[in-house]
C-alpha cells in the first residue's frame, strides 16, 4: 500500500492537473459594473451579472456504489449508460466501477460512450468507496483500472469539490437509486437552483418507486410552508410501468433522455451574486471550490 501510495503522489504531481486529465472545463463568462458591489445593497447586485453556463451535453449521474437488493436497479443504470451513449452525452460520475457507479459508467464505455470521474483523493488513497450495504472495503476506484483505461479521471481534494467540479462539467443532472450520498447530491444541485447558483435539471429515475419518500418530503415541505409550490418541479420524476414486475426491462435510459431534452427551467426563487467575495472582489467561480 505505501508503495502504492508514493506512486500515486508522483503521479498527481505531473502535470498542472489534479488528476490525469488534460480537459479543463469552460469557464463562465461574467461581466461587473463597480456599482452594484456595494454590501449594502445585496439585492441591486443579482442583475449584474450575466452568467453564461458553458455549452455541454455531458450529464452526471448520481447513484449508489452498492448494487441493490433487486435486479431493477442494475438494468436501469445499465439502460441509462447506453442511452447517454448513444445520445452523444458523456457521463459525469463520482468515479469508481462498483454497484450502480459501475453498471452505468460500463453501459456507457460498452456503447462508445465517453466518461469522466469524479473523485477526491483521500478515496483513491483508500482504495476506494465501501460498499454500505455489505460492508465491503474493495479498491473500486483504480487509475487506468483494466477494461476502463478510457475513464478521465479528475482527482480532487474534497466532497465538496468533488460536487462542484462535477456541477460544472454537466448541463444536468440525473439521479438513480443510492444512499445518504446519493439523496444529498441530488438535493443539493436542486437547492443550488432553487437559490439561483445554476439553472440545470435534477431527474430522478424512480426504479421500484425508490424516490417516492423524496416526492412526499417535497410535497409536505411546501405543505407546511416551508417551499415555494412551483419548486417542486426542481426535482423532476420519471416513472415507470405501474407494475414494478416489469421496471427490469423498462426503457429508463430513453425515458430519462426524454425528460431531459424536454425540460423547463424554474426560475430561481432566491437572487443573489454568487460571485461576489466578501473582500469585493469577483470570481468566475460560481461554486467557490477552487
């Protein structure tokens, strides 16, 4: 392992890079007029800036590195891979070959599909991410692993700049069955539109009706007054067949390409300049996680 960790510094090393990757994503475009910088008046400053999202067509995906107890869960990851692929939309994923991350991530390197992970470096000194559900400790996420030496692997210093890294290289998002990381990342990016960081959609496949929890959480919070109404399309659903005998072979790669290429956006119910520093500077950096 210590062998292995001194190559892996090494390696990091070269290059101006975090990881292997020689791609850099596009950066926003941002305009500044000196006179809205001012603290004082926080709400002047949300019209000053016209953030320009860069152009892509790579989504990322949010699931779980553990499989699941029910087939349904594999093949959907499995249908939706191939249909980024044959979409022309490369994956934007955590990184990593195990449970879903694995099933989706080699649908889309099957069908000739391009794929970009995501990763902080205290998991691939690790070895990579435990399976929660059965307590396994494997190395899931390798560099140039066997079968997957076309993976671009990103490697970062934090979640936190894990996330962002992977908001910024995406147009959207796409969430399929996983744990507590799973339900905070598709959270997140929906509160990060909601307060008006991006505009993007957030797309739950809802395999075996996995998502139905987050709908009723959604729907009690505006309930009970705690979310606008029309921010319950933040989090847009796909469902499939009534009889969940048949989600194994459903189609949730072409379903959630529909959703996709027919989303509108909710305007953001929060304005604020999410580039303004508190020393008065500005950053092109939306997310700050550089």
């Amino acid at each position: 392992m210590t062998h292995g960790l001194s190559a892996l510094s090494s390696w990091l090393q070269r290059g101006p890079t975090r990881g292997h990757s020689t791609k850099a994503p596009a950066r926003a475009t941002t305009t500044t007029r000196t006179d809205a910088l001012d603290i004082s008046a926080p709400f002047n400053v949300a019209m000053t800036f016209q953030n320009k999202e860069p152009e892509t067509r790579a989504v990322t995906v949010f699931c779980g590195s553990s499989k699941g107890n029910h087939p349904a869960y594999l093949k959907a990851a499995q249908s939706l891979g191939k249909a980024l692929a044959e979409s022309k939309r490369p994956l934007v994923y955590g990184g990593g070959s195990a449970g879903i991350m694995g099933a989706v991530s080699g649908a889309v390197l099957e069908h000739g599909g391009e794929v970009t992970g995501v990763t902080p470096y205290a998991m691939v000194a690790a070895g990579g991410e435990v399976d929660q559900s059965q307590g396994i400790h494997k190395p899931h996420i390798q560099l140039k692993e066997k079968g997957r030496e076309k993976v671009e692997t990103i490697v970062v210093n934090s979640m936190h700049e894990r996330k962002a890294e992977m908001a910024k290289r995406s147009c959207g998002f796409i969430g399929l069955p996983g744990g507590y990381g799973t339900f905070e990342e598709v959270l997140e990016v929906a509160c990060w539109s909601q307060v008006g960081i991006h505009s993007k959609p957030v797309i739950v496949l809802n395999v075996r009706g996995f998502w139905n929890p987050l709908r009723e959480l959604i729907r009690n919070g505006i309930r009970e007054g705690f979310i606008v109404a029309k921010n319950e399309q933040l989090v847009q659903f796909v469902e499939g067949p009534e009889d969940h005998a048949e989600h194994e072979t459903f189609d949730w790669g072409k379903a959630a390409m529909e959703t996709l290429d027919h989303w509108q956006g909710v305007q953001a119910s929060h304005f604020y300049n999410w580039h303004l520093r508190k020393d008065g500077r500005t950053e092109e950096d939306a997310l700050g996680a550089s």
